[in-house]
C-alpha cells in the first residue's frame, strides 16, 4: 500500500494518511453502531415476545371466561323453561288427595322433559326439583325425602339447609367424596321471583367435564398450569399442577377474571419453556454477530482502500496542475468542477437533442417531397437521419390551420399539443411545413384502437377548444418508407376538395371512388328483423353483438362516407322508433337518452354508435319490466282464485293451467318461484289453516264435516295432511285448544 502511495506521490501530501484513516474510522463507526442496534433490538423482541405470550394467554383465558359464562346463562333459561312447565306446575300445584297413579303418570312426564332438558344441554349433568310435598324428582328417578336422603344424597353439601330458604342463581360447591375434583350445583327457588313463598327448588349439577374442556382447548402450552377460582377464593378446578415448588421457578402469571360470575382463571406458563429457545436464539445471534463484525471489518479495510483510490488520483492531478489549493480546500476544488462538468454536459445534451430533432423533421419532410424535391435517394435521407419506424403501416395527416391573434407567428404550442395526442395512441412525427400546412406522419402500431378518420376529428375539436379553425387532410395508408410520397399527395388532395372549407375531416379514401361508396352500406332487412325480434324479447346481449355487427361491416372495413354514414345513422334509429311504436313505449321515459338530440346530431361515428347501444338497452330495461309486472299480476290471479276455491275437492295443477291458458310443467315452475312452495304444498296449507279456524269456531264439529268444507273426500285425508303439516292430529289439535 505504501509503494502505490509512493507510486501516486501521495504522501507528499500532508493530508494522505488523514484522508484513509477517516474513510476507515467511518465504516468502524457505522460497524459499531449497527453492532449496538442489534443488541438493542434483541432485548427489545425479548421482552415483547414476553408482552406477546401474556396477551396471547390472556385472550385465550378470556374465551373459556366468555364460554362458561355463555353456559351459565343457558341455566337461566333453563330455570324458565322448566317453570313454566305444565306438568311441573301440576307437581307443584297437586292435592294431598290426588291419587298414586295420577300423581306417578305427572312425574314419570316431569322425568322425561327433565331427561330432554339434559340431553339437549352438555352443561348439565343432572337435575333435581325438591317440592314442598315431600316429592323429589329429578331425570332418572321420583322419591320422598325419606328415601332420598338414606340412598342417593351423595352430594356432600347440607341439602335440607339448602332447600329450606330462597335462593336465586347460586353456586354451590361440594367435594366429592370418591373424586378428587369438586362438584358445583346450580340452585334456584320456584316459582322464580317469588321470595316469600317457593313451591319447589331447583338442583342443577354442572358437568365439570365440560369446564374442564374450555381450560384444555385454551391452554397456551402442554405444560401450563390453570387453577379457576371462585368469587371466595374457593379452588373449583386445576390442570397440570407443577410437582415442583413453584417458589423457586420462574413463570409468567396471567389472571383473568369474570365479571359475571366473579370467578378467576391463574395461568401459570414456566418460563424454562422458553428459555431453552431463548439461549439457543441468543447463542445463534451472538455467534453470527462476531462473526459478521469480523467479515465487515475486513470489507471495511477492503473497501476503505478501494475507494480511496480514485481519491488519491484527483488530488494527484490537482497537485500536478499546480492549482494552489490548501489541503482543507482539496475536496471542494473538486466538488465545483464536477458540478461545472455536469452542467455543461446538460446544456451539450440539451442542444444536441435540439439538433437532432431539428435534422429529424427536415429528413421526414424530405421523404414527404421526394417527388418534388429530387436529387437525394429515399435511404440516403434514413441513413443521415437515423430514422426508425416501429411499424410497417404509415398514414400521412395534413392540417390547414386558419390562424389569427397570437397564433400567427407561433406555430410551437399547436405542434407540441398534436404532438402529446400522437404519442398517447401511436408512434410518429409532427412539423412545420408552411403557414397553411403542419403535417403528421403517423406510425400504426395498434390498428385496432387507432382510426385515422377520428383522430383527424379529434385534431379539429382540440384546435377549436383553443379558438383555431381548422381542416384535416387523410392520405391513404401505405407500407413503405418510399410510399410515403403519395400519401402526403393524398392529403394535400384531400384539403382540395373541402365543402364547407373550415371544421371537416375529408379522407382520400371516400373522395377517389365517392360513386360507388355512396350506394353501399351493409343494413340488410334480415339484421333489422333479428334486432326488432330480440329487442321485443329483451335480449340486449343479442342486440349489441348484431349491431357490433353493423358497425364492424360499415365502419371498419369499407369507411363510408359521412353523407352516408349519416343515412345509414337515419335508418338504425327508424328501426328503434318502430319498436317504441309497436310496444307503445312512452317517450317520457327515455330521460337519460335523448334519442332524437343524441342520435341525429351526433358528430362521430363512436358516438352515435353509443348512443344506439344506450337507445336499445333503456328499451329492453322497460320490456323486461313490463315482463316482470305481468308475472306478478299473473300469480296475484292465480292466489285469489285459490283462496275462493281451494274447498273444490277438483282443484289440481291441471284445472289451474286450463283456466289461466298455461302448460302444466310451466305453471308448476312459475308458482315455486312466486310462492317459494310448490303448488300442491300451498293448496294442502291453505286448507289446514282453514280447517284449524273451523275447529276454534265450533267445539263439537265433526272431522268429517271439516274435510268436507275444506276440499277433502274423506276424514282420513284431512288427518294424514294435518299430521303431515302440522305434527299433530285434528284430535290432538282439539285437546291443546281445551288446554289453553
């Protein structure tokens, strides 16, 4: 390294060594800083992912909260139901008289909704009604005091202290003696609400199996250790308790606690869970860290060197000028003159580029008058130039510009604007011919957006917006370089044969051969009968494509005039003034398209083109409407008639499609999607609930005369629909209607 200081006489300079150390004491120091930010970010991921796994166990203690919670106020529905019980109140409403096999046949009901009441609840593991007549019931058998109390009172708690006063949603917990888990009760005093006078209490026994589940699916690892508590402090369960002295280890505590039932959850997650992880990251981190500082030290020293080296060099050559520069000044000698050089290379490529644009314009302008300006061959004027065209297809736009005002002598902005339209569609070149011509060369990359014909129109309307009449000129497309001539001559052609002299867009195409095109246009009657047929039936995809169809046929491929562009307009719209006639459409409606203002003086071939689609689609909108409201007063029909009819024993899908003239398979189709049922479903429902307004009205009817009145042959009928669509039968139905 000395020797190549030696080599660059650098170390005649003070400042040598200063320079490199400087470049090295900045890589140590960003080096160092980075080694810092790394121990930084650890300890702070450390200690989030602490915070991370409180707050994850938090939110999963919270959801077996919210799960036991949501059980414990099923109890309360549960004590509802069975309070407003009939049987039960009969139990609890009994006379001391009533005899045995009364009062057995009660409770052996009361013992099957109790039975239902568990199997349908997975909280409840059994249920026992204690009556103040001596009478215990619960879902597997019915006993006195007496016998309850010398056989199956394993509870473990004072039952006849518990039943002797009022009690509203308490929790009672009781040891079980040949398990080592706690049982929980749910008690309650019938009638709810009544604290003076109770008939009956409620003994609920919660399945601790379950609660148990919500701590087992929520716990955060294998090992944690979850103790949920009463509002007393009273332990009800504990999973994975530690054998160790949980003194002596480190662990993360987490509590939740139920703001409904006071109970709390303790987890206890120890911390050597993640401190095995937590060294293995760390050991992992520290490794690669010295190991890095090594390496970048080196790349450091490395690089330091590198990129003194052309450093070195500049001062070489500033001391070799001779340019009297102190050594503090060394560096912002060299900063001014490479901002100097920077700058003048900007203004050389900003005149070059202007140059260039300017050789450019005169060379297409060349191969545009090749026919009038001779000596210099077509590929001699691409060679000089360095011209390239992207596309094989080229089209050549004159435009006459009728200036005044500030225009007159600055054609700049009108090019510079024509010149942003080009390059947004296509590639080419716009330039200055003479004041009353400026000339495009237009490159067709896409020939399916670009139309010569409306850019022309857009060129026109874009001039006016800035007050400046004009006129296009289109020559016809050509495929090569050397055909660019007669395409140029085309246009000039064009502007030549201009009818009202300002505003118009004439195309070479639609004047060299203007009798023939004039009595040619592609509308055939079979296409309007297609479109009158569709537009009736509401088919607006139908439409589209046919007159996608027109348009493709008369626009895209032949370029009609605009006389007969116009004509052709005239008679697509007779067209949809015919269907308004025939379906007697009411103009009003069509507020949103103005078909006479918009079709008729519509400027483009586009845009009277979305005009039409518009036109027939509002049209179709109103057919399928009236469709629509027709279907709904057809079913409307169909409904009264069979509520006057529905007692004709004759009514079938068959007499209904002979009165309204529809086929059967139709009919059964239409009224599932009006009535969501199917028809016979809607008539067999229809009779039921008449027959069920026959049996309130009249407690001694006869079935038979029901079925009758209702449209049934038989008795049996009606039953089996009643049982079908009600559950139940006539006789049944009758028992509920004394009941209640």
């Amino acid at each position: 390294m000395r020797s190549f200081f030696k080599r660059t006489r650098i170390l005649n300079s003070k400042s040598s060594l200063k320079i490199i150390f400087n470049y090295l004491k900045t890589e140590i120091v960003i080096i160092l800083i980075l080694c810092f930010g790394t121990v930084l970010i650890y300890g702070i991921l450390n200690k989030s992912l602490k915070n991370q796994i409180i707050n994850v166990n938090k939110v999963l203690l919270q959801n077996t909260i919210n799960s036991i919670e949501k059980e414990f106020s099923n109890m309360d529905e549960l004590i509802s139901l069975i309070n407003s019980n009939p049987r039960v109140l009969r139990c609890m409403n009994a006379p001391l008289n009533l005899k045995n096999s009364d009062q057995n046949y009660n409770a052996y009901e009361v013992i099957k909704d109790l039975n239902t009441y568990v199997y349908s609840n997975r909280f409840v593991k059994g249920i026992h009604l204690f009556f103040d007549n001596d009478i215990i019931i619960s879902n597997e058998y019915k006993t006195n005091y007496d016998f309850y109390f010398e056989h199956f009172d394993k509870s473990g708690y004072d039952v006849n202290s518990l039943i002797s006063t009022y009690n509203h949603r308490k929790l009672v917990y009781a040891k079980d003696k040949e398990e080592s888990m706690n049982k929980l009760y749910y008690a309650n005093s019938l009638p709810v609400g009544n604290r003076k006078v109770w008939d009956v209490t409620a003994i609920i026994e919660i399945d601790m199996d379950v609660i148990a589940s919500f701590l087992q699916s929520n716990l955060f690892t294998g090992t944690t250790e979850i103790f949920l508590l009463s509002s007393e402090q009273i332990p009800i369960l504990k999973l994975n308790p530690i054998k160790e002295n949980s003194e002596d280890m480190d662990e993360i505590k987490t509590i939740v606690k139920s703001k409904v039932l006071g109970w709390e959850i303790v987890s206890k997650i120890p911390q050597t869970e993640f401190e095995k992880k937590f060294m293995s990251i760390k050991s992992t981190i520290i490794s690669i860290l010295l190991f890095s500082l090594f390496v970048v030290l080196v790349f450091a020293v490395v690089f330091a060197y590198k990129h003194y080296r052309p450093i070195a060099r500049l001062i070489g050559i500033v001391n070799d000028d001779g340019i009297n520069v102190t050594n503090e000044g060394i560096f912002k000698h060299i900063e001014e003159s490479m901002r100097k050089t920077i700058n003048e290379n900007k203004d050389l490529k900003h005149r070059v580029r202007k140059q260039t644009e300017y050789l450019t314009d005169n060379a297409v302008e060349k191969l545009l008058k090749k026919g009038i300006i001779m000596g210099n061959d077509t590929d001699e004027i691409i060679d000089m130039s360095d011209i390239k065209f992207k596309s094989a297809k080229l089209v050549v736009l004159s435009i006459k510009p009728f200036l005044s005002g500030a225009y007159i002598n600055d054609y700049s902005d009108i090019i510079n604007r024509i010149r942003k339209m080009l390059k947004q569609e296509q590639e080419g070149y716009v330039f200055y011919i003479n004041e009353s011509n400026i000339s495009v060369l237009v490159e067709i990359i896409n020939e399916q957006i670009f139309i010569p014909m409306e850019f022309g129109i857009r060129i026109v309307k874009m001039l006016d917006s800035l007050d400046i009449q004009s006129a296009v000129g289109i020559g016809g497309i050509c495929h090569s370089v050397k055909d660019l001539n007669r395409s140029y001559k085309e246009a000039l052609l064009s502007l030549n044969t201009l009818h009202k002299d300002r505003g118009e867009v004439i195309l070479y195409n639609s004047i060299k051969n203007s009798m023939e095109i004039k009595t040619k246009y592609y509308y055939p009657i079979s296409i309007e009968q297609e479109i009158i047929n569709n537009v009736k039936a509401g088919n607006i995809e139908k439409v589209k494509a046919l007159l996608e169809e027109v348009y493709s046929e008369n626009f895209k491929e032949i370029q009609l005039s605009r006389q007969i562009s116009r004509i052709l307009i005239y008679n697509i719209v007779s067209t949809a003034m015919k269907i308004i006639n025939d379906l007697k459409i009411d103009l009003e409606k069509f507020e949103d398209a103005d078909i006479l203002k918009q079709l008729y003086n519509a400027e483009t071939v586009n845009s009277a083109y979305g005009s039409l689609i518009s036109t027939y689609t509002i049209i179709c909108r109103l057919v399928n409407k009236n469709k629509k409201s027709n279907n709904i007063n057809m079913f409307e029909n169909i409904r009264h008639y069979l509520i006057e009819e529905y007692n004709n024993p004759d009514i079938s899908l068959t007499l209904i499609a002979d009165r309204f003239n529809l086929s059967i398979s139709y009919l059964s189709r239409f009224f599932k999607e009006n009535a969501g049922i199917n028809f016979n479903d809607y008539v067999q429902k229809l009779r039921i609930e008449n027959a069920k307004q026959l049996f309130k009205e009249s407690e001694n009817i006869l079935v038979e005369d029901v079925a009758a009145k209702v449209g049934y042959n038989n008795s049996g009928s009606l039953i089996r629909a009643f049982k079908k669509y009600e559950g139940i039968t006539p006789g049944e139905y009758r028992t509920c209607l004394a009941d209640n």
